[in-house]
C-alpha cells in the first residue's frame, strides 16, 4: 500500500503527508490540530541528479503547494495524473513550495526547444 502512495518524477519522490513526515521533518505548521486532515503533498526525496539538488530549492519535506501554476489537487489521484503534465505556456515543469513559512518556485525545462 504505501508504494502505491509515492510517485516518482524530475529525479523526486512525492507522497501524501502522513503523520511521520511531520515528525521526520519538522512540519511545525502541520502539528497544528486543524491542519491534521487536509490532503498535503511532501517531497521524501531528492536524487543528486536532479537539477534542484544543487541549489536546495526543493528539498525532502518541503510541501507542494502548486504545479504548473495550479494549485495542487485535492486527491492522490488527481496529484499523480497531474504531476507530469508540462506548463501550457512556457513546456517548462514547474513546482511552488512551501516549508515552515519559506516559500520558492522552481521550474525544469522539460522540452527542447528546436531552432527555426
């Protein structure tokens, strides 16, 4: 059940926050008892290879608030039909993130663009 419950993209690992990631990492705003119940995605991992890795911009715990510019959905299902989709306006992939109040945005060129 629980590897049904991550999903693997741009050299990250998703899943839907569970009470261990709080504890694991240090989610201060999700100890809150009215925050226990809403459907949060947190990133477990981050591969050295990816291009996030280097600069720290999206690293293990923080919180998936947006991709692409849309909030993200309110299902896991939804989230992993979602998670590969690229930008409509600009083929990038972008992610929005949030952890303990800092927020950052990252995108990922996932296409190459062809010369004319």
């Amino acid at each position: 059940f629980e590897q049904q419950q991550k999903a693997q993209h741009m050299g990250m690992i998703f899943a839907p926050l569970r009470l261990h990631h709080v504890g694991m990492f240090k989610l201060l705003d999700y100890m809150k008892p009215d925050k226990t119940h809403d459907f949060k995605v947190v990133v477990e991992s981050v591969s050295p290879e990816c291009p996030a890795y280097a600069t720290n911009a999206v690293h293990a715990g923080v919180i998936v608030t947006h991709l692409n510019d849309e909030e993200v959905p309110q299902t896991w299902d939804e989230f992993k039909k979602n998670l590969t989709l690229s930008h409509q306006e600009t083929g990038c992939w972008v992610i929005q993130t949030e952890y303990n109040g800092t927020k950052r945005k990252y995108a990922f060129l996932q296409r190459l663009l062809k010369a004319k």
